[in-house]
C-alpha cells in the first residue's frame, strides 16, 4: 500500500468513528429527552426514573467527551498528513467554523456530501 491508500483508509476510519459517535450522541440525548415525559405519562414518581435519567445524562457527558477526543484525533492526524506532504481527503461538509467565505459554498444539508478529492477506498 502506498502512504496516500493508507492516509486514505485512515481518513475513511475516521469519518465513521466521528459520525458514529455523533449519532450515538444524538441517539441518547433523544432517550434523555424522553424519559421525563414517559414517567409522566406512566403515572410513577419522580424518585422511580431518577437513577436512569442520571445515567442517561451521564452517558450524554462521557459521549460530548468522546466526541471531543475524536475531533482531536482528527486535528492531529491532519496535521501528520500535512507533515507527510498528503493531500487532504475532505468528505462530507466542508464549511468550517473558520471558513469566510464557506468552502463548500454554505450548503449544510445531510444530503449534500460535499468531496473534495475522490478517494480510492469505498466510503
């Protein structure tokens, strides 16, 4: 394999363990959301679904820490790529925070996976 195929396989790994962890975020936070009104609705006190929703809050801290730590990862193993003198593989939205005016032309809808560089390795 030559270090582009490699970088390239990495980058794939890592966009899916980024949306992975976005969507488990987003997955638990909607649980979190709905325990308070299924209580309600069950008819059982406070004290009953306490215990879950602390957990489910906690699991929703330890996932924003997770996804902290992979954007992280991302950061760094950019940073490697440019060392190695590697094109940048972009997939998916590529407006950033930073970005004035957008690279990917303002468009943020999740059926718009903006590509940059078509990358060998299936996605």
């Amino acid at each position: 394999m030559t270090r582009e195929t490699i970088s390239e396989a990495v980058a794939k790994r890592l966009f899916s363990a980024e949306a992975a962890i976005d969507v488990a975020l987003s997955e638990t936070a909607h649980l979190a959301a709905l325990l308070p009104a299924a209580r309600t609705e069950a008819y059982l006190s406070a004290v009953s679904g306490q215990r879950a929703f602390d957990t489910a809050a906690a699991s929703i801290s330890a996932l924003a820490e997770a996804r902290a730590r992979i954007v992280e990862t991302h950061n760094t193993l950019a940073a490697l790529a440019r060392k190695m003198g590697l094109d940048t593989a972009a997939v998916g939205i590529l407006d950033k925070p930073e970005d004035n005016p957008p690279a990917g032309g303002g468009v943020t809808s999740s059926i718009s996976r903006e590509v940059n560089k078509t990358l060998s390795v299936s996605l």
